[in-house]
C-alpha cells in the first residue's frame, strides 16, 4: 500500500468521526429546544397542590409558627360546601392588612402554589431574617389560596384539564355540566356587575344571576369589610396565553392618587420578574381595563384599597400558552413570585427614621 490512499482513508476515517460527532450535537440541540418548547403537561405534575391536599397543607404550613400564623376558614364554597381556606400571618401587633388570592378560576392553578411558597416564605423568613421580622410586625396578611375550591378540585384532581368557573347550576336545568355551567367569580363582584353584558350561563365568563350571588364572593367581601385591606394582588394565568406575563390594574382609576400609588408597584412588580420563554419582564399594559365586576375594581373603587392583577402563564417557543407546565418549570415560576412578593411588600415599609 502506499501513502496515499492511507491519507484518504485517515481522511475519511475522521471525517466519519465529526460526522456521527456533528449528528449527536444537533440531535442534542434539537432536544435541548424541545425542552424549552414543552407545553402543558397531563396529568399535572406532582408538584402542583390539590384541592383534597390543601387542608394538609396548610396545616403544615400554619403550624411551622403557631404563634404567627391561623389558618382560617372565612366560608364554603357555593355548591359542594368546600371550606374557604386563608392564613393569617403576622405579629400581634400588626396593623396594615394585605391580601393575596391565589386563585378564582378552577384551571389557573399555578397561583395557589404561588401563594402556598410565599406564606410559607414569610413564616420561615421571620425567624431567621430582621427584615421580614419588621415587615411581620407591621403587615399582617391575609393568604387565600384558592377562592374557587370547586373549580379547583374538578382541575386538580385530573377530572378536566381547564375549568374557570365554580359548579352552580346556571341554566337551572337541575342537571349540572361541569364542562359549561358556574359562574366566573371574577364576574361577580358588584362594582361594575352591571355593566358586564356577557349573560350566557354556559359563558366560561357568565357574571351569575346577579352580583354578589356566589357564597364565595360573600365570603371574601365580608373578610374585606372587617379587615380594610391596603393592597390586595390576585394571582392568575391566562389559558388563551392572550393576557399572561403582564399585571393589570383597576378600570376607572381617573389618576387618582390611589391609582397612581398602584401603578407604581405594579410597574415595580412586574419589572422585577422576568417572563418565562422571552427576553424581558413582565409588563403593565397602559388603558387595558375591563369595567366588569372584578375582584381589583371591588377593592379599588368599594374598599380603597390598591389591586392589582398578576398574570402568570406564557407563550412557549411553538406559539403554545402554557398554564400547566411541567414540575420544573412550575418550581422556577413560584420562585421567581415568591421573589417578587417579597422584594414588593419589604419595600413598602416606611423608611427607618
Ligand atoms: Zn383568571
């Protein structure tokens, strides 16, 4: 043999080898991609909190500091009688009150986690954190996981993939259909009630028979009249992926002074968390209010307090909204809240004099 054809076939001996080499990197790339392309997963992922878990764990919750903490149940919900949970936490002699709601539509399951992590957050970090032990001894907060325990159950137990509303029989047929019937708590808070012109019971959006008809909004106002709430954020995701990743304010805020201060922090929460599938953070939609009867209208324009709207869920490189992805995605997602909570409400105390 001579040199030569020895040369060619070390050629294309290693020309074989960077082959197969540049076949299992781009085989790599493509699964890395599909990583991050993933979308919602079913049955959902063993991290996400159930409806028949929640008293469990609130429980443990509560009872990490029982001198801080009461896990109550401010009332049922309208058709199954499911406890209303809320924890209560801060030091006696706390005297603003804030309130976070995890969730009032049965599919956004991702903000009662949210709220789970951050009250356990606050009882773990006021042992151990001067700053949360201040934050605890001025702000007391009141912590509603779930304000839809029914659509939450119908989600979390895997009976339906996505069901926004409770389960009250809304056509009046005597014969329940999970999949259309319920009233959109979001809809049935007085304040602009009447102007909602969506009147279909079998609406995901239907605002009920009349405002206030859901034992569960009777049950949240009569909390929010015996504990004048000064900031109150309702956490949710956007199926549609239409409105995710941006915070949204109350409708007729006509700058006032209120109204100002609320923007505020909502600019400074939404740009403290960064989406999650594209470059840049949350944002606040300017002149983007819906005059129906939503809980941030209640308890701006009935309670004075500033509210706000949080809307997680985000579109994933296909074009897919995701609201229910995957156990590592969702641990990213609490964290990154939890974050933002925490950085929002500890910047609210007055400065040391
Ligand atoms: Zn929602």
């Amino acid at each position: 043999m001579t040199k030569k054809p020895l040369l060619i076939s070390w050629v294309l001996m290693k020309f074989e080898q960077l082959f197969h080499l540049a076949i299992t990197f781009l085989a790599f790339i493509s699964l890395a991609s599909c990583a991050t392309a993933k979308g919602n997963v079913y049955p959902l992922g063993s991290g996400y909190l159930r409806q028949d878990k929640l008293f469990e764990e609130l429980t443990r919750i509560a009872g990490l500091n029982p001198a801080l903490v009461q896990l109550r149940i401010i009332g049922f919900s309208a058709n199954e009688k499911l406890p209303l949970y809320a924890l209560e936490i801060g030091a006696k002699k706390a005297t603003h009150n804030m309130l976070i709601i995890g969730q009032h539509h049965g599919d956004e399951v991702i903000g009662v986690n949210i709220s789970a992590a951050f009250a356990e957050h606050l009882i773990n970090q006021y042992a151990a954190n001067a700053e949360y032990k201040k934050l605890l001894e001025q702000y007391r907060f009141w912590i509603v996981p779930t304000l839809n325990p029914e659509g939450f159950r119908v989600v979390s137990s895997g009976q339906f993939q996505f069901k926004r509303k409770n389960n009250t029989d809304t056509d009046g047929r005597k014969r329940l259909d999970l999949r259309t019937e319920g009233v959109d708590l979001n809809r049935n808070y007085p304040v602009f009630w009447d102007l909602d012109t969506d009147i279909n019971v079998n609406s995901p959006f239907y605002k009920g028979k009349g405002p206030v008809s859901e034992s569960e909004i009777k049950a949240i106002i009569a909390l929010a009249q015996q504990q004048n709430f000064e900031l109150c954020i309702f956490l949710h995701s956007s199926a549609s992926g239409a409105y995710s990743e941006k915070i949204y304010l109350p409708a007729r805020g006509n700058n006032s002074a209120l109204f100002i201060q609320t923007k505020t922090l909502a600019h400074s929460y939404a740009a403290s968390v960064k989406r999650d599938y594209s470059p840049g953070t949350y944002t606040v939609p300017d002149g983007l209010a819906s005059e129906v009867g939503n809980a941030r209208n209640f308890f701006f324009h009935s309670m004075g307090a500033m509210a706000f709207l949080v809307e997680t869920g985000g579109i994933n490189s296909n074009g897919q909204s995701v609201i229910h992805p995957d156990n590592k995605m969702l641990d990213k997602i609490v964290k990154k809240h939890v974050r933002a909570l925490s950085k929002l409400f500890i910047g609210l105390m007055p400065e040391d004099k």
